[in-house]
C-alpha cells in the first residue's frame, strides 16, 4: 500500500473518514494557536517528504521488477509467464501514476494548509 508508511492509525483514519477529513483536522490543529502554524506546517512538510520518499522507493522497487521480468523474458519464458510480466508491468506503471497523483494531492493540500496556517497566525497576532 502506498501509504503504509504512515502507520496503522493514519492509514484507518484515511480509510474511514478520507483524506479530506484528516486534512481538515490538521488545518484545524493548526489554526488553533500562533505556535499551531508553524508546527501543522512542519507536520505536513514532514508528511509530503515522507510520501515522496515512501514513492520514489516504490519506484525503484517497481523499476527493478520490471528488469527482472525483462531479464527472465529474455532468457526464453513462455508466452503465459510473458503475458503476466506484461500484466505485471501495466500494473506497476498504474500504481506509479496513482501515487504521483496521491503525493501531487498531497502537496497541493499542504500548501494549502500552510497558506491557511499562515493566515490564522496573522489574524490571531493582528488580535
């Protein structure tokens, strides 16, 4: 699982509630003091660096399978071992692009969480 990374207990919040939901929670936790800001901010930035890291790391696992399938293809496999290779493959390139998706998602969430922290530490100095 793509996000398997984050533990058991982000991963059930996710699945219950969605993304959208833990999203809102950590843009509440951080609008609720001056301090919030900066810690949701580094909260999520921590979040984004650790999905970007959990997917470039999918990556070269997917990018090594597929050689390995290559390999064992040119080494003569049969036709059904190739179709499967070739299923393998499509396979991998599609969880490729739903995680790109996920960690572009992710960003543009933390960014605009850390735009609405930002805004909440001024309106709460300005008070």
């Amino acid at each position: 699982c793509v996000v398997s990374h984050l533990g058991a207990g982000a991963v059930s919040g996710l699945q219950i509630h969605g993304p959208d939901s833990e999203i809102d929670k950590l843009r509440s936790l951080s609008g609720e003091a001056a301090g919030g800001a900066e810690a949701g901010s580094g909260m999520l930035k921590a979040a984004l660096e650790a999905s970007a890291k959990k997917a470039a790391e999918d990556t070269k696992h997917a990018r090594a399978c597929s050689k390995a399938a290559a390999k064992a293809v040119e080494n003569g496999v049969t036709d059904a071992v190739k179709k499967a290779r070739d299923g393998m493959a499509a396979t991998v390139e599609a969880l490729q692009e739903k995680a790109e998706e996920m960690a572009r998602e992710v960003y543009k969430n933390a960014m605009e969480a850390e735009g609405a922290a930002k805004a909440a530490s001024r309106a709460l100095a300005e008070k």
